[in-house]
C-alpha cells in the first residue's frame, strides 16, 4: 500500500473533526412543534443505543429538551440542505421555521415530541444524562425507537442507507456524500475465488 504524506502547521486546539451529519432535531409537541441544527453528534453506545446531542444552553430548544426529556435525530438529505441551514441560523423564539421552509410533523411512535416527515430515518430519543461542558451541554440519550423510510428497506430487509442522499457538514460548509468506496470489514474479508462460482447457475440434472 502506498499512501500520502504531510507537512504540518500547528494550531490551537479547536473543533476541527469532519465530516459531521448536519441533523435536523425536533422537539416540543405536534401541537407546538420545534426544530434545529444539530451537527455535534453521534453514537456513543451499541447496547443499549445511545446518542448525543451538544446544545447551547441559550439556544431556545434547550430549554424544552431539558423539560420534556425527549428528542427526535432527523437525518438530513441533499433535498433539505436549505431547511438545514435556515434552521441552524434562525431561532424558534421569534420564528416560524415550519412555515418558511415548507417542513412538517406527525406524532413520533415512542415519544411525546414529533418527528420530521421529509427526513427519511428518524431516531427518536429519551434523555438520560445532560452533562455541561463548556459552550454546549451534552445530552446523552438512550435511543428507543428508529423510524425509517420503506423506500429504503430492499425485499431482504436490509437498510439502503447509501440511496438516501444524506448531507455531510465539514468546517462550515456543506457537501452531499459521494461514490461508495468500501464496506465494513471489506479490507480483511477474502476475495471469492472465480472457481468458486463454477457451476453456479447451473441446472442439476
């Protein structure tokens, strides 16, 4: 294998992790509905399945995350780039973002707070830990349900996440995910011998 090297400059610590999912939150109620980008996130647990969510106490959904306990993850498409950027830059408190961008909500399965039609995987989420940090306080929460489009379900069941369109967020701008370059564990998994498939296909007599 052959691979690239760098000449490096040094700079203070900053948040320079990237890509990130620019993600579409939602909370409140379906009567009074509110959303929000969040990009600091992720998984933190397989079993039991947590996330986070780091959030600016001044932000407005703090607060009603901090209240009701409940959240739902919207994964963002290349379709909802716009709404992404709107919701990231304007404030529910004076503003109504479902409105300006056209978004809407139904009733989340597992919890009380909505979660967003247009994204195709919702990842709704209950509160168990918020731990202050600094700027932004984590929520950490378990995931209790995972809401998924069938257009992305093949006949076997397995998730096509790929034909989603999902958003990347990397220092400041945003990119749609490009060509497919490998699968997990490709890089150890044995290559099928050519001898293996003869006779495949073949009718048995």
């Amino acid at each position: 294998m052959s691979y690239n090297c760098y000449t490096k400059e040094s700079w203070k610590g900053s948040v320079i992790t990237c890509p990130v999912p620019p993600t579409l939150v939602t909370c409140g109620t379906v009567e009074k509905p509110n959303i929000f980008t969040v990009a600091w996130t992720g998984i933190l647990n397989t079993q039991p399945p947590m996330t986070y969510i780091s959030v600016r106490p001044e932000r407005f959904s703090y607060d009603i995350i901090k209240s009701s306990g409940e959240f739902v993850i919207n994964l963002a498409t290349e379709q909802l780039v716009r709404a992404v950027d709107y919701c990231g830059v304007r404030s529910g408190r004076n503003t109504d973002k479902f409105k300006d961008t056209g978004l809407s909500v139904q009733q989340a399965g597992e919890v009380g707070c909505p979660v967003l039609e247009q994204s195709p995987v919702n990842i709704e989420c209950r509160v168990r830990e918020i731990i202050p940090l600094g700027t932004h306080d984590m929520f950490i929460a378990d995931i209790v349900r995972v809401d998924v489009a069938r257009e992305l379900i093949d006949p076997n069941g397995r998730l096509e996440l790929d034909k989603a369109g999902l958003l990347a967020y990397a220092h400041g701008e945003y990119f749609a995910l490009g060509r497919k370059l490998g699968s997990f564990g490709y890089s150890v998994r044995k290559k099928r011998r050519k001898s293996d498939n003869k006779g495949k296909g073949k009718r048995k007599l």
